[in-house]
C-alpha cells in the first residue's frame, strides 16, 4: 500500500515542478531587454533622396514629349561628360527615365559602407525592369551630399502588352538596388552628453521608465539612472569611449517587464481592416445590425398602334422597385475579458468587416467597448 502512495506523491511533485516551470517561462517570456523597448537619444537614421536617369529600358522609358525633364537631364548629363548635342536637337528617347532615388543612411554610417537603395518613377515610364542607374548623388536635409548611388535597378514584376492587351504582374515602376550606394560622408553622432547616456522609451508610459529606472540601478548600483519624465532616463556613463560602449552594451541586454499596452482597436476604414489587442473588453450590450437593400429594375415598354389607326408608336419605361431589409435579431453581448470572446461575440451578430466599422463606433459611444477606437 505503500507504494501506490510514494508513486501519488511523486506525480503531484512533478505536476507542481511543471507548473512552476511553465510560470517561470512565462515570466521570461514577458520580459524584454531594455534595447527592445528603448533606444539611445542621438542615435538615429537618416534619410537620403536623390534624382537620377535610369537608362537601358526596353522601350518602356518616359515619353519625352510629356516629361521634358528627362530629356533636360539627360543633355546636361552628356554635357558634363563632353558630348556636345546640336541647340534645338528634339531627342525621342524611349529607353530612359527619370528617377527618385530614396534611402536610410544608418547611425554611425562610415564613408566606404554600402546602403540599399529604391528607385522609383517621376515620369509616364510603363517599367523599370532591365534599367541602369547612372551615377545619382544621395542628399539629406541639410543639402549635403552624404551618399552615391548607382547599379543595376532590380523589379520584382513582369508586364507585357500587344493588340491593345496587357498584363502586369506586381509594381513595374519601381525597384531596389542591394548596396547600391556608397556612404561618402559619416554623420557626426554622440553617445550622451559629458558622463550621462539618454535613453528614450519607444512608448510614452510612466510604469516602463519606473521599471527601466530600478533594472538598471539594481544590476550596476544604486543611483546611477533618473527618470526625467514618462519617456527619458538619464545614465551616468563612464567618461572613457570604451568602457562607456561597455557599460551600454551591459545596460541594452538587461531584462525588465514593460507595461501592457492599452486596449486598443485600430480600424481601416478604407480596407475595412479591424485590429485588436488582447486587452479589449466589452460591457453588457445589446447589438441589432441589419442591410438595407433597395432594387430598382427598369423594362422598355412599346406602345404601338393599330394598322388602321393614325397614331404613333411611343416607347415608354416600366420601373420595378423592391425593398428587402435583413431580419436580423437582437442579440445580446456579455462582460468579456479576452480576445475570443470579443471577437466570438461580434461573429454572433453576422457582422462582416465592413459592418464592424459601425458597430465598434456605436458600441465605443454607448460605453460598451472598453478600448480606444483609432480610425486610420
């Protein structure tokens, strides 16, 4: 008798260690490194644009009669390069485009490092595939150029036309080089100010920066983070550049619990896309949502008179008009505190994507929905 016992108590031994296990990894699952939900004030990208000539098109270039700019570039391009065209010369080219050329010049970028690059259509070109970039300086903001583009322009589609027939497969008027431009000019970007390292929350929220605040201090020491507000920590660094990158790469891999987000429902009203989180919660409702469909169908009538009779023969139209309305009941929504049950709730009352988009902003101004609409 003693061994059917030993073996219960082991078996609720092991269930206990496995559903502390599971606690246990759920807990390290909800915990996020601080350079997962922060990031260094200072250290940030930069975007680059530029306008070029895309050349080498199979007869799908801009049409310059309608786009003069292309054609414009293209002769002060030749002049640079010694060719001296004709005044007056009327150039119909087929096989060239005209471009903006668009790209991220990333932090701590050095001349030599390469960035990829997209290229994209100004004129009336039907495809870029097959084209050439020519030699295109990459400008920022401030009117410097920092980058230099050019390559082989590569477009994921295809598209064919014939007897007035085409077909187009994916987007032809613009395209990505690979490394297709070489930094020439570094940004100049510091890591904190004297001995003091910023870091700032991707969302504003008081509870994450507490929470950063006493990770940090608790894994150097105390004292050495301060929270300004609901979005910076302020961290004494070292002075020296390379203990300071040290201690951030310490500070970046710590692990803290932010704070959940805030229920939210984002709807597209012109996909009809509806988007929830987990924390959306509804109060007792009751939702009634029916169509409205009116059908107008219009018959020729010919009146025509007899053989005899001095008339003439009208043509008249004969409407049909029919009125159907959905009989869609009452139904009744409860208190709800997860995601399939929200959105088991709304499948009740038959609802398309379309039709959520009222039924949210009617439930949102009644106070049944628990969560910020936002309308994008």
């Amino acid at each position: 008798m003693l061994f059917p016992k030993l073996r219960s108590t082991g078996a609720a031994v092991v269930a206990g260690l496995m559903v502390a296990m599971l606690f246990a990894a759920s807990q390290v699952q909800a915990q996020q490194r601080i350079k997962d939900v922060a990031g260094i004030a200072g250290v940030r990208s930069n975007q680059l644009i530029g306008y070029g000539v895309v050349v080498g098109l199979d007869g799908t270039g801009d049409q310059t009669t309608q786009t003069p700019f292309t054609t414009q570039s293209l002769q002060s391009m030749l002049a640079q390069l010694g060719v001296q065209l004709p005044p007056g010369l009327n150039l119909q080219l087929r096989n060239v485009a005209a471009v903006l050329v668009t790209g991220q010049l990333p932090p701590f970028a050095k001349p030599g490092q390469n960035i990829d690059v997209t290229v994209s259509s100004m004129g009336n070109s039907r495809s870029l595939r097959g084209g050439t970039l020519l030699l295109t300086p990459m400008r920022g903001a401030d009117g410097q150029v920092y980058a230099v583009a050019q390559g082989n322009v590569l477009v994921a589609g295809a598209g064919g036309q014939s007897g007035g027939t085409s077909v187009t497969v994916n987007h032809l008027n613009a395209g990505r080089i690979p490394a297709g431009a070489t930094v020439e000019r570094p940004v100049l970007a510091s890591v904190g100010q004297g001995d003091v390292v910023t870091f700032e929350t991707t969302d504003t929220d008081f509870t994450t920066v507490t929470r950063i605040v006493d990770a940090i201090n608790t894994a150097v020491g105390p004292g050495p983070a301060m929270a300004t507000d609901a979005r910076q920590v302020r961290v004494q660094a070292p002075i020296d550049l390379s203990q300071r990158v040290a201690f951030i790469s310490r500070v970046e891999n710590l692990l803290v619990n932010p704070a959940e987000a805030a229920p939210k429902v984002i709807v597209n009203s012109r996909t009809g896309s509806v988007v929830m989180n987990t924390r959306v919660m509804v109060s007792n409702c009751a939702v009634a949502h029916g169509n409205l469909s009116v059908t107008i169908q219009t018959e020729p009538v010919i009146s025509q008179p007899n053989a005899l009779a001095q008339g003439q023969t009208v043509a008249t139209e004969r409407a049909n008009i029919d009125v159907k309305e959905d009989k869609t009941g009452l139904v009744v929504l409860p208190n709800t505190s997860s995601l399939a049950d929200v959105v088991r709730a709304l499948n009740a009352v038959g609802a398309t994507p379309t039709d959520l988009l009222a039924i949210l902003q009617a439930m949102k101004a009644s106070g049944a929905l628990k969560a910020d609409l936002e309308i994008i």
